[in-house]
C-alpha cells in the first residue's frame, strides 16, 4: 500500500517509512512532512523493496526491525545496501537488543522515541544524501 503523503518541490528529499504499525508511521511520516519532506510509507519490507525498484527519488531509508511477512528490516537493509548502495538505512525497534544485528546496516534508533527528534535527525541525514547525490 503504497503512500506519498507530501511533496515539497522537486529539491525536497524523498524518504521511505517501512514500519507496520500504523500509528507510529503516521505520527513520523506526518513529523517529516512538516519539515518538508517528500514521504513514501510501506508496512512491510517487501511493499518498500517494490517501491525502490520503482523509484529512483527515495534519498533514505527508515525501517522498523521487526515486520509481518517474509523479510524484515535488516533483510531490507541489506538488499537497499546490494542494489542501492547510495541510500543511507536508520533501523529502529522496540527490542533493543536489535541494534547489536542492526550494527553493520547503519543508525539504529530504539523505540519509543521522540518524532522531533527523529524527524530532525532523518531531515538533515535525507537533505545531506540528496546533495551528495546531486554532486
């Protein structure tokens, strides 16, 4: 089910929310539209991989761990690393014992965590993606 919840112009980065519960996407897909950003949303890391094979606009990644379905969030970081290799990946989970399996596929950000803050942090690392990109 896929969602593009705001476009902010064509410099405005684009950033794929995978995450299952849909409360906890909408609340940080609603943070990052705030700040401009353009936002993708997948429940599941099979939907976000469809997504990246379509669509060359997406500057990062934010993906739950633990996800229904065959592939998890470290499966869909390790493939956005095999054939995006540009693309930065923040993993986050309620299970903090997760981030020690998170370590080689990026940030790891437990949850529950604070949607600002989080969305500050995805903001600067998303704009800074798009402008190496762009050079």
């Amino acid at each position: 089910m896929e969602s593009r919840i705001a476009t902010a112009g064509i410099e405005s980065p684009a950033v794929l929310i995978a995450e299952d519960e849909f409360m906890i996407r909408m609340a940080i897909s609603s943070s990052l539209a705030d700040e401009g950003i353009t936002v993708y949303e997948a429940a599941t890391a099979a939907e976000a991989i469809d997504m990246l094979e379509t669509d060359a606009e997406i500057d990062l990644v934010f993906s739950d761990i633990c996800m229904p379905g065959l592939l998890d969030g470290l499966d869909l970081a390790r493939w956005v690393h095999d054939h995006r290799p540009t693309l930065s990946v923040i993993l986050t989970s309620g299970d903090v014992r997760k981030s020690q399996l998170a370590d080689d596929a990026g940030p790891f950000i437990a949850k529950p965590y604070d949607f600002e803050s989080v969305a500050t942090y995805i903001v600067a690392l998303a704009r800074a993606n798009k402008k190496a990109r762009a050079q």
